[in-house]
C-alpha cells in the first residue's frame, strides 16, 4: 500500500510556509483534512463559452486544467483564480475521462471523431497540459465482445492503493450501436484500465445493470473502487424515481459488485425517464473517505446544481448545498493537491451556456443542509 510519511507532510507544509519550490514527484499525494476547512470559500466565473461537455482535473504540480467541447482546455496555475488562453487538445467530441498519470505526470484526453459510436484517439501532455499530441494506444473489448465508447464520463485516476497502485482508470460505456431510446435497455457502462502509462487498456467486465451509462470511478482509503452512474433507462419507472446506480471492485476495476439504488442521490432531474451526467471526487485526505457528487436537485429541468458530501466512501450522503438556481447541466469535479496552490479546493466546471468553474472549500459545504441519510463526523460538523 503506498504511504505517505508525515515528514514528507510536514516538509511539504515547511516549504509551502516559507515559498520554497517543491518538485512535483516529491508532493505526497494525500494530507490532512484540515488543508479543506478552515473559513467557508466559495467562487465562481465562466472559463469557456457556447458548447458543451465538461471534464476537470488538476495536475500533479497543481495546475487546474478545465477540458470542455470539441475539444479544447484551459489552465490555471494559480488555484483557479485566473485562466490562460484555450488550447486545443484535438478535433473531434469530447470523449470525458481526462485522467491525471500521477506515476509520471501526463495527462490523457480522450477524443472520438464524431458523436459515438466513433473512431478514437487518445491525446497526451507531458509538459502540465500545454501542448496536446495523439498516442499510439489499443481497447481491448470487453467479455461480450465490445470496444466501449468513452463519451460522456467523469474523469479517470491513477489507483494509489494495493498491488493496482500505478494503475489508469475511467469509466466507459456500451451504446448497443446509438444512442436511441429503443436502445437504451442494452446500454451498460464498464471501465477501462492500463498498466502501461495508458498504451494498452483492458476493458472491466459489463455492469450488472442494464441502461446505464455516463459514470465516475474513486478509489478509496483502503484500495476498493467506488463506481457511481447515470441511468438511462428503469425497469421500474416507480421504484424510486431517478435515482443513481452504484457498484464496487475488490479487483481493480476488473469486475464490479454490490450493484444498488443510490436512494439518497438524484439523477438529474425528477420529470424525465433518464438521468443526468454527474461529477465525482474523493478530497485527497489520508485515511478517510470524504466523496462529493454534483448534480441537478430539480422536480423539473436542468437546474438547481447541488453538490452531496459523503464522509463513508459513498455509504451515506447526508450533506448538500445548492451552487447554482439555474440552468445546470452534465458536471466535473476535481480536487486540489497538497503542497500547491490548489491545495483545499474543490473544483466544480459544469454546463451553463458555455463552462462555469466554481471552486470551494468542505467548510463552505459542511454549511449545507442536512439530507437525512445518515451525519456529519462530530470533528467537521458545523
């Protein structure tokens, strides 16, 4: 299991307290959580206008990178104050699952060449996001015999936990040949993993459940994966309404178990027969699982965008706060990293006539409101 050593914390606190550099392979990983609270922050602009289909990530040494449309990206290097000017990561439709390789520092986009089913390519950065070039990379199909499509997911990780440790993954998907509603019952999402830098990915086995698609994967404290998704199809239209799909892995992502109704998280608006795409993230904290999930809280349209907090590795969510009353659509989330200027932020880049990126800390959620499905710890409750 890698750990990381409370020297290498403290260091990295020392050098944060006096300006020193440190270089980015030298930056633990995960910290305290104390680095998430402290006085409530909330902020937000726009960073891309018109188009659609957010991802957001932040880099090993810190920069925030908001991937958007079709398919272009722009950086913030100073915590998500300001933003540079849009670079273009390659032509084609956003394929979601931008992933961060925390082994060496690049970073992967995914981009199909029209609306999937579509060829892809894989793009890579090795300089923190700046220049985009494609890669020579293979899918292999999954049990059924089926090359899953990428489009639209929540950005990948790097595994950091157990004998996967160094691991790529993001969740994908099986359209059964378009995107039409008499497909949906065959749709089902999957994942794909690399253990070569992201040159060769095996594709996890299907999930159990039926018409889902658009999904987000973290790892948690103690190795297991936490898979949460869109539905876009139900059996049973009554039991509960829209409603997300959740599952875990002991393996990797290599297979997907314990699949369940997520009661206490919408999916997207309640007037509907499908969901919504919705962010996902775990804060970078040793040794405890804090999630927060994005997504409309709305009876009609995409609106009301809310973000959940879960302090049990997804088990109960029983905090929310609203971020935005109006129109909210598909959204990403990220977190900050330790011994940067992102550091105690959480990053929220989601649909609102173009790209809005909020950012905020767990003390400005921890003032949201109770949902009832189960409490705060005692030491971050309000």
């Amino acid at each position: 299991m890698m750990r990381t050593s409370i020297f290498t914390i403290a260091w990295t606190l020392v050098c944060a307290l006096l300006g020193i550099s440190v270089n980015a392979a030298d930056r633990p990983l995960e910290g305290p959580v104390a680095a998430f609270l402290g006085p409530p922050r909330f902020e937000m602009q726009e960073v891309h206008t018109g188009g659609r289909f957010p991802n957001i990530v932040v880099s090993k040494a810190g920069t925030v990178i908001a991937v958007w449309g079709g398919v272009v990206a722009r950086r913030s290097d100073d915590g998500g104050e300001t933003w540079g000017p849009e670079i273009e990561v390659g032509k084609g439709f956003m394929g979601g699952g931008v992933i961060v390789n925390e082994t060496n520092g690049e970073i992967l986009a995914f981009v199909e060449d029209q609306h999937p089913p579509a060829p892809l390519t894989i793009y890579r950065s090795a300089d923190d996001g700046v220049t985009w070039s494609a890669m020579d990379a293979s899918i292999t199909p999954d049990s059924n015999g089926n090359v899953p499509s990428m489009h639209m997911n929540e950005a990948g990780i790097t595994l950091r936990h157990g004998k996967h440790a160094g691991r790529l993954i993001r969740a994908a998907r099986h359209y059964a040949g378009r995107n039409h509603r008499d497909q949906w019952p065959e749709h089902y999402t999957t994942a794909i993993y690399s253990d070569d830098g992201g040159k060769t990915w095996n594709t996890s086995e299907p999930s159990a459940d039926k018409g889902t698609g658009e999904a987000a994967i973290a790892e948690l404290s103690d190795g297991r994966l936490y898979y949460n998704t869109r539905a876009h199809w139900y059996k049973n239209q009554n039991e509960p309404p829209l409603r997300r799909r959740s599952a875990s892995s002991l393996d990797g992502g290599r297979t997907w178990h314990d699949w369940q109704i997520v009661k206490a998280l919408p999916d997207g608006p309640q007037d509907t027969n499908y969901g919504c795409m919705g962010g996902l993230v775990r804060l970078p904290v040793q040794g405890q699982d804090i999630l927060v999930y994005s997504n409309c809280d709305s009876a009609q349209g995409r609106s009301h965008g809310t973000v959940w907090a879960s302090f049990d590795g997804g088990k109960t969510w029983p905090l929310k706060r609203l971020v935005q009353e109006g129109s909210f659509a598909y959204s990403s989330l990220a977190a900050g990293r330790p011994g940067t200027k992102s550091q105690g932020w959480i990053y929220l880049n989601f649909e609102n006539s173009g790209s809005h990126v909020a950012r905020f800390n767990l003390s400005w959620l921890l003032e949201g409101k109770a949902t009832g499905d189960g409490s705060a710890p005692g030491d971050l409750a309000p």
